[in-house]
C-alpha cells in the first residue's frame, strides 16, 4: 500500500503524476505555467485528465540562471498553499533537494518531497519525517544539482542504483518517514549517459523486486531523444512506449508531462496484465 496525503493507492494501481513547472525556463514548456494563473489551470486540467498527484518545481533541473533558496520559496510555497485550497485531495508534490524549501512547502500543505537530486541535502528526509510527508529517494549518480554528468561511467549501473535508493529509502524510515510514503526513483537522465537509462529501464524489475514502490519520470527526457535522434517537441511517442515497458516491469508512479495520453498507455497495460476491465465489453457478444 502506498500512502500519499489522504489518498491510498493499491498495489496494483498506478499513479499519474503531472508536472507544474513554476520556471521560466524549463525545457518542456518554456515557461508556459511560470505565471500563477496559468499554472492554476494547468492544475486543474491535469487533475481532470487523471493526475492524481502534481508535481511542483521551482527550479530548472538543467544548467540556468542561478535560483537561490528564497526564490525557489517565492516560487513554490505560496502555490502550493493556493492548489491545496483549490484541490483538498490532490497529492501536492514538491520537486526540491533543499531542506528550507522542503519546510516552507510542508508549512504550506506538500503531502510529498521529490528529491530528484539523490539526498545531496541530507536534512531534507529530516523534514519529510517531522511533517510526516512522503519523500521520493532518486539516484543521480552523486552529480551535483543542475549539472550534466561528464563521462560518467558505472561497473554496474543498476547495482549502483540499487545500493543507492535503497539505502536512502531505509535511511529515510530510520529517521521517521513512513514506510509506505517512501518511493525509489532510477533518475534517469540524472547522473546517466543515454545506454544508462536505456540499460535502467530494461532492469527496471530489479528495483521494484525490492518491494519500494517505484517512481519513474522519462517524460520527453534526453535518453529518449537520443534514443530515437528526435527534439523534445517530438518524444511523446518514444516516452510512451517506454512508459509501458516501465508499467508491465511494475513501476508504480510516473512523472509526466502529457497525462492523457499517459493515462490511456496505463489503463492499456493494466488491462493486459488482468488488473483492469476493459471499459467496454460488446465484441463477440452481441
């Protein structure tokens, strides 16, 4: 069972996350939900559209102009205060690796911190355990935030993967987080050459045999435009077959930009694999 908020998700239920970037910058949207208003409605259609979490992010996750604690603050708590006013049972998702920030948005209502960064702050799993939040443990190859990895290379990558959100996750629990709000991220892109995260998705069973439920986020990243030599306008399709391999491996929550279309894919595999009826039944039975 995984516990986020007020929300209780069954194990063979997967879950949308969708993206609100508070960034002028990001390299999706270019800054298309920058705007309060804009990024209220956006809320609003994700959440129609099947997100059952959103996921609010203050900085770039790439190389930019320079966003120091106080801003990020600016950008995401105030917002944060504003969706849970908005939308009561929403998960509310908070995309940080700083402590200040994890706090100020506690403060303001996040039921989840999304340490995309691999604990490079390590009070951040402090607040997640004082608030009783959920927290999300990403391997990113020990990068620094908003870096691109350098010739990065692994003996395994997968086994390092493993060594490392596992261990975060079980630090997690030991400070206070609850279990079943602790979710393992692969990172892909983070800290990873495309032939890392290609390799991360084809092993992808090998973390959700470890029995944390597993996040991923692939939506229209680089390894998929690599992958198939495609502009980030262009990697829909290459993000959703490589969603449906993450969802027949058994990941749990997906961290997307396009949620239709993400929801469509699921409910597809879900159905494949006997977790869920086809909406319709007439054919052949008429």
């Amino acid at each position: 069972m995984l516990r986020l908020g007020t929300r209780r998700f069954a194990a063979d239920e997967p879950v949308i996350m969708a993206i609100v970037n508070r960034t002028p910058d990001s390299f999706y949207d270019r800054g298309a939900t920058f705007g309060e208003a804009a990024a209220l409605d956006r809320v609003a259609r994700v959440v129609d559209e099947g997100a059952a979490i959103v996921d609010i992010g203050g900085v770039k996750a790439g190389p930019g102009a320079e966003v120091d604690t106080a801003e990020e603050i600016r950008r995401t708590a105030g917002f944060v205060a504003a969706v849970r006013e908005r939308h009561p049972s929403v998960v509310i998702s908070v995309d940080t690796w700083r402590h200040e920030v994890g706090r100020a948005v506690c403060e303001a209502g996040a039921d989840l911190l999304n340490d995309a960064w691999g604990g490079v702050d390590p009070r951040l799993a402090e607040v997640a355990a004082e608030y009783g939040t959920g927290l999300v443990c990403t391997h990113a190859g020990g990068v620094p935030p908003r870096t691109r990895p350098h010739r990065i290379a692994y003996e395994d990558v997968m086994a390092d993967i493993l060594r490392v959100t596992v261990g975060l996750a079980e630090r997690a629990v030991s400070l206070g987080v609850r279990r079943d709000g602790v979710l393992i991220d692969p990172g892909h892109d983070f800290g990873k050459s495309t032939r890392h995260s290609l390799e991360a998705t084809r092993r992808l069973g090998e973390m959700t045999a470890t029995g944390w439920p597993v996040l991923v986020s692939l939506s229209n990243k680089d390894f998929v435009g690599e992958t198939l030599d495609v502009p980030v306008k262009e990697r829909l399709l290459g993000t959703l077959a490589t969603t449906a391999v993450s969802a027949w491996l058994g990941a749990r929550v997906y961290r997307v930009h396009e949620v239709a279309e993400t929801k469509q894919v699921l409910d597809m595999v879900a159905s494949i694999a006997g977790h869920r009826p086809p909406a319709v039944a007439r054919r052949g039975l008429a």
